[in-house]
C-alpha cells in the first residue's frame, strides 16, 4: 500500500490549492525556516522550501 502525501489527496480530489515558496537561510540551523513556515501553518496546503538561494 502506497501512502500519499495531504497535498497529493487535495489535489486529487480536485480541490483548490494554496502553496507557498521559502527561502532557506545561509545557516545550518533550520530553526529559522521552521519558524518562517509555522506562521503559514493553517494558511497553506504545502510548501516548499527552495536551497541554494545564494548560487
């Protein structure tokens, strides 16, 4: 049996979906992007989290 992401199940369903994009920071320590996704918590479907916004 093959589970599915929440996002996936919404989109299959045909459901209307918002998503946002972060950047991650310079640092090692992801508790500044986690900090930046928990204000979207219950704003957005999915997000996703780009890396090397510096290249």
């Amino acid at each position: 049996m093959t589970s599915q992401s929440r996002l996936a199940g919404l989109l299959r369903e045909g459901r209307f979906v918002v998503t946002a994009e972060l950047s991650s920071s310079d640092s090692a320590d992801p508790e500044a992007t986690w900090r930046q996704a928990e204000v979207l918590r219950g704003s957005v479907d999915a997000i996703n989290c780009t890396d090397n916004t510096g290249a």
